[in-house]
C-alpha cells in the first residue's frame, strides 16, 4: 500500500474531502481530528486492514501524525 492510497482511505474514512498532506500532518492541529475522531478513525483503519486494534495503543506516541498512522498499517499489515 503507498502513502497515497493510505490518506485516500483516511480521508474516505473521516468522511472529509482529501487535502494535501505529508507524513508529518498533524492529525489534530493541520486536519483537526479530535480525540472522539481519533478513536473512531484507529477503528475503522484496524477493521479496514485487518491490523490489531492494540498496535494503534501500543504505538500510541505514533498517532499525532498521518505518517504514524501509516507506520502502524503497514506493521499491521507486514504481521
């Protein structure tokens, strides 16, 4: 999976329209994701790619940007 089709997800999954982001977009200060968001998109990303939910908790530091949110995907993905 590439970066792109990962924030196309994201994006589907937020019910947003995308934006341009990078791996170091703040989730909560550059796309405004909330914290009820967050739990709701680290949800639906781990139903969505069969990636344990406790990778999303585990990782918890990784979850400020959209870049984190693609590192614990893929090692989701690569188990």
């Amino acid at each position: 999976m590439t970066f792109n089709k990962f924030c196309e997800t994201m994006f589907s999954l937020l019910e947003r329209e995308a934006v341009k982001v990078s791996e170091t977009t703040s989730l909560r200060d550059d796309l405004d994701v909330d914290s009820l968001q967050m739990v709701n998109l680290t949800s639906s990303l781990a139903d969505h790619y069969q990636t344990p939910f406790n990778l999303f908790i585990v990782n918890a530091g990784k979850l400020e940007t959209v870049g984190g949110l693609y590192e614990i995907v893929n090692e989701g993905a690569s188990r």
